[in-house]
C-alpha cells in the first residue's frame, strides 16, 4: 500500500481573501444600505445548489461565499441599525473574536485551554465591577440572554426547593414544592421560555402589574408575596424592551428578601447603565439581587454570541449548572472549569472578545459609549416629537424609544406600519414595530459604539419623508 501523505495547508489564501472582502465591507458600512437587498429566491439560488463532490480550493470558496451571501447580510453593525436591541462590534473584538477562530479553543475545561479558563476569570472579575456587583459573584459564559436568564434561574430553582428540602438536580421536580415566579405584565419573553425549559412552565408565574412605562409596581409585588408563603423567584427587568424603563430594583430587592424570595435580574442591555456614573442611579440597589442576566454583544458590543450571568451564590450556579464525569480532566488547585457555570459541555472561548473589548474601551470608554447611546435617543425622541403627526410613547430613560405616526384619517396603527414598512425599504436606517398597550409603534433601539448625531439626523429625516409620503 502507498504512503498516505497530507499536503500543507494553505491558510494564506484564503485568510486573505477574508481579511480583504471584511475590510471592504466594514469600512463601506457608512454608506452601505440598511437593509439585505437579495430576495429569498436570489439567495437559494446563489447559495443551493447540489452536494459538492469534489474538493475545491479555499479562497475560491470564500470569494464565492463572500459573493452570494453578502447581498443577504443585515448590516447590524452599522450606525444607523436602531431594529431591536442589536450592538455593532468593535474593532478590538472584532480582532479578538477572529484569533478565537484561529485558537479554536473548547472552553469547558481548563485543560483544554488554560488561556480561555484565565481569561474569562478576569474579564467576569472586571464585568462584575463594571456592574457594580458584589465581588464573590460567580460568572458564565453563555450565548446570550436566553442562556444567561435560564441558568440564573436554574440556580434559583435548585437554592430556593434546597431551602424546603428538596433536592431538584437528584429528585427532579415530581412531587416537589411548589415554587412561584413573580414577574411583572412587561417581562421579556426570554424568562417565560426559561420557565418552560427548566420544567416550571408558565403556569408558575405570578403575573404583577406594571406602571405606564413598564416598571413592575410594588405594591403588586408585596400583595402577591404575600399571597403565598411557599419558595418563590422574583424576576425583576433592568430596561423594558419597549421602553427601556428600570425597574426599582433596589426596592423590589427589599421587599422579596423580606419574604425569603430570590431576585434574578433580567438586565439583558439595561444592566449596562450600571457602567455609567451619570445613568448608574436608575439601578441603585441591583447590587442586592441573587442572579444577573445581561449581554455583551448588546451594550459592550462584541460580535455574536455572548451572553453573561451572575450569581451571588456560587454554590447553587455550580450545583445547578456543574457536571463530573470519570472521562474528563478537571481542574484543580484554583483551575476554573467554564462548564460549571453554563449549560453547555463544549463551547466556543467567549471570553476574549469580551476581554479585548474591555481593555480596548476601558472604564471610562464604556461609560461613554452608554452615555452617547442614550443620548442619541434623546436627540431621536426630541427632533421626532417636534415634528406634526409623531408621537413619543415613553419617558427615554435609556436608548429606547417608541414612535407612533398619526394619519389624517385616523387609521393610525395602518399608517405606523406603513411608514415602516417604507423607511426600511429606504435602506437608510432599520428600525423594527412592535405593539405597545394594543397599539402599533416604531422602536428604536440605540445600541452601537459608531453611532453618531449625523446618524440620528439622517434616519429622523428618513423617517419624516416616510411620514409625509400619505
């Protein structure tokens, strides 16, 4: 039988051809539309096609990939994306997410990539500063706030049955106490498919009232405390949605640990404020809370998929998130495994993203970026709420801000949708609708670090035409 031999690898190429095609599209972002402009038929078509059988060469297949797909790409990272909460990425973690490829380190264990274990060790020590969260929290990498709110309350439901002696990750949940979920009518809907996942379901929500902004109310709070003396999860939101509104954290902290009740905070960009010493009071008294949820690739905007959670009870997040098997290698002395603290055995190394956007922005760079994003809402609020026929629905607290278009003829949510549906074919920005209190709207949402007043000028003025075309 002949030798089997394996040519080298030409990385040089394609490489290239990769680094020269991104350059060429994140630096034409300023003027690229805000739209993808391919149909879903162009895309099938330039995309499908048969199962190859035969090898082909590298940078022939990115140039190739690099043609078809980019007609269909969303341009989210440019500064003038407002649809739905959606960062862009900077250049640092661009950069660092890259050579995450290039290392191609499986984060779960320590030994199989001492760097990645050390690195997310030091940037969650810096996150939880940043936050203003108590130092012993415990920290998982995760792929976003879906994530990051299941496992914060998968630790939730593990502390508060182990308190009324029942042991969920031995016994499940069959025949076990009764836990309620407190969650306000504004909650995302992320923590109603955590229930879902984690086997409370929906059924277990207490449902309390909210305020004309979305704020969960306190005295709802404390009646449906008091309505059950059983374990109970209160699950509390730093920034709506919709309108971006807090909710009195610290309050809601006092009154829940008043009853025995954990907090779990579902600060998915909101949390962010936290970073900023002239926003940080919206969330006084987070610091309070037993489980955080938030992402980086919202407000600390590195690229897809990075999701945080906090826990301020080590030993719950690892009892419910942990896992030993005689096959694997764990850490010792002071080595920290990533898959005690998320739910995923193998994983892509998050952390050096997060931490090369830290050491890049710093402190003071973070705080600014927030700062310039709520005040870009404000000039969108301002400039949009001068103008015949727009009305603002919230108080801009945040980066958040709800529109609603009025008609002549009264048909107000028909007209709401169709400037929408206009401003997005412009291509000059992207903003996304929603339903705010049975009423149709316009949200935009203020998340990336290029985003600048020429930006906000632009879409207002798009959105104006759109408004006055009939």
């Amino acid at each position: 039988m002949s030798a089997i031999t394996v040519d080298p690898p030409d990385w040089k190429a394609p490489l290239g051809e990769a680094f020269d095609r991104a350059l060429m599209y994140l630096e034409g972002l300023p003027d690229r539309p805000v739209r993808s402009t391919a149909s879903l038929a162009e895309l099938r078509a330039t995309l499908g096609g048969p199962l190859p059988e035969e090898p082909a060469e590298s940078r022939e297949v990115i140039a190739a990939l690099a043609a078809a797909a980019e007609p269909g790409v969303v341009p989210s990272s440019s500064g003038r994306f407002f649809g739905f909460v959606v960062g862009g990425a900077t250049p640092a973690a661009v950069a660092a997410d890259w050579l995450t490829s290039v290392w191609d380190q499986n984060a779960g264990l320590y030994v199989l990539g001492p760097a990645a274990s050390v690195v997310e060790e030091v940037a969650g020590a810096w996150l939880a500063e940043l936050l203003g969260l108590p130092r012993q929290v415990s920290v998982g990498f995760v792929t976003g706030a879906q994530l990051a709110n299941t496992t914060g309350l998968a630790a939730a439901r593990y502390e508060m049955l182990r308190r009324v002696g029942w042991d969920t990750e031995v016994a499940g949940l069959c025949g076990a106490p009764r836990l309620q979920v407190i969650a306000g009518q504004g909650r995302h809907g992320t923590i109603d498919r955590a229930l879902r996942l984690l086997g409370l379901g929906t059924a277990s929500i207490v449902e309390v009232e909210m305020d004309a902004q979305g704020r969960m109310q306190l005295a709802a709070l404390r009646r449906a405390l008091e309505q059950d003396d059983g374990p109970a999860i209160v699950c509390t939101q730093v920034g709506n949605v919709n309108t971006g509104a807090v909710d009195p954290v610290g309050e809601i902290c006092d009154v829940a640990h008043g009853h025995g009740a954990w907090v779990h905070v579902d600060g998915a960009f909101g949390l962010w404020a936290a970073a900023s010493p002239r926003l940080r009071r919206l969330v006084a008294g987070v610091e309070r809370a037993d489980s955080w949820a938030t992402d980086a690739h919202k407000w600390l905007n590195v690229p897809y998929d990075s999701g945080l959670v906090f826990c301020a009870h080590p030993e719950a997040h690892r009892a419910a998130m942990g896992v030993r098997a005689s096959y694997l290698v764990h850490g010792s002395d002071g080595q920290r495994d990533a898959l005690d603290y998320n739910p995923e055995h193998s994983r892509r190394a998050r952390g050096f993203a997060v931490y090369a956007a830290i050491r890049a922005l710093g402190r003071s760079g973070i705080a600014e970026m927030v700062e310039r994003c709520c005040a870009m809402a404000q000039r969108f609020a301002e400039q949009l709420a001068a103008a015949d026929g727009v009305e603002v629905l919230n108080e801009v607290v945040l980066n958040q801000v709800l529109v609603r278009l009025h008609a002549p003829d009264g048909d107000n949510d028909g007209h709401t949708y169709r400037v929408l549906e206009r401003l997005q074919h412009d291509g000059t920005c992207w903003m996304s609708g929603t339903v705010w209190k049975g009423q149709a709207a316009v949200r935009i949402s203020v998340s990336n670090w290029s985003t600048g007043p020429d930006d906000v000028d632009r879409s207002v003025a798009a959105m104006l035409r759109a408004h006055t075309a009939g």
